[in-house]
C-alpha cells in the first residue's frame, strides 16, 4: 500500500507529461501542415505564378533580365516578387518550418527551373541595388540543391519508366503474324 502512495502520483506526473509531449508533437506537426498549405496558396498567388512565368519564358541571359528591366517594369516587377516568394519558401525550409522533402517533392522541378532562369535576374538586380552583397541568400542555397534534386529525380523517373516498360513487354503476348 505504501508504495502505491508513493509511485501513484508519480505514474499520474508521467502520463501527464507523455500526454503533453503527444500533443505538444501533433499541434507542431498540424501547424507545419498549415504553414505548408499556406505557403503553397502563395505560390499559386496568380500574380507569383505570372511572375514565374515570364521569369521562365522571357529570362535565359543576364541581357535578358536588364531588357525586361528596361523595357516591361511591370513584369520586372512580377518576376522580382515571383523569386522573393521561393527567397520565403527556402527560408522556411532552412528554418525547419517546412520539411524539405515535402517542399522538394511539390515544387522542386519549378524551384530548379526558376533557379536556372533566376540566376540572371538575380545578377540584375544585384546591379539595380548596387549593394556589395547579393540578395536572397536563400534562394542562392536552395536552387542549387533544387537542381540536383530535379537532376536526380529525373534519373530515377526515367531508370523506372524503362523497368516498367520491360515488364511490361514481358507481361504481353506477342503480336500475332500477319
């Protein structure tokens, strides 16, 4: 009897903690959830998405990037919020607000492309400023872990693509002679 007295309100303060880190744990995994799904309404923001569009069809040079900057300020404009939106995402990422692998799998084939093409803008820009530091650091760690990613995607996409054509071509029957 003694050492129920003694244990019981010991085993009680236990539980209470294992139900507080439980819940402690889902809201933290609720509220990444949320910041995900937050951000990713962001990204499909139609100005974000115009914005990434014409960084992907009007930006390949450096020469480009300075055109549209002189020539369409507007759409300057739009491509220059398009890549601070992935600056925020891969800050979110560095932070551990957002997994990386969650991030990766919805927009890493676009974060690698944008890269490829933001790169010039992002040269432009830095001219723009004049500052003696270029600017999103973010952008500038995550693009190229992006493109390695999308790199090996890719690879692993096409090696399975092929296994299941094989098996496949296996699995048919042959095609009947004329």
């Amino acid at each position: 009897m003694e050492l129920v007295r003694v244990l019981g309100p010991t085993i009680v303060a236990l539980i209470a903690v294992l139900i507080s880190g439980y819940s402690l744990m889902s809201t933290k995994r609720q509220n990444r959830r949320s910041v995900f799904l937050d951000m990713h309404a962001r990204m499909l923001d139609p100005e974000i998405f115009r914005g990434r569009r014409i960084l992907l069809e009007k930006i390949s040079s450096l020469e480009d990037a300075r055109t549209l900057r002189k020539e369409q300020p507007h759409e300057y404009e739009l491509v220059n919020r398009a890549l601070a939106m992935l600056e925020v995402l891969a800050c979110y990422v560095h932070r551990g607000y957002l997994d990386r692998d969650l991030v990766l799998d919805e927009w890493g084939y676009l974060y690698a492309d944008a890269w490829t093409h933001g790169r010039h803008f992002l040269l432009a820009r830095h001219e723009d400023l004049g500052h003696d530091r270029l600017p999103w650091p973010h952008l500038r760690t995550f693009g190229p872990v992006a493109m390695a990613w999308s790199r090996d995607r890719k690879r692993k996409t096409e090696k399975a693509h092929r296994a299941e054509v094989l098996a496949l071509q296996t699995l048919a029957p042959p095609d009947p002679a004329p």
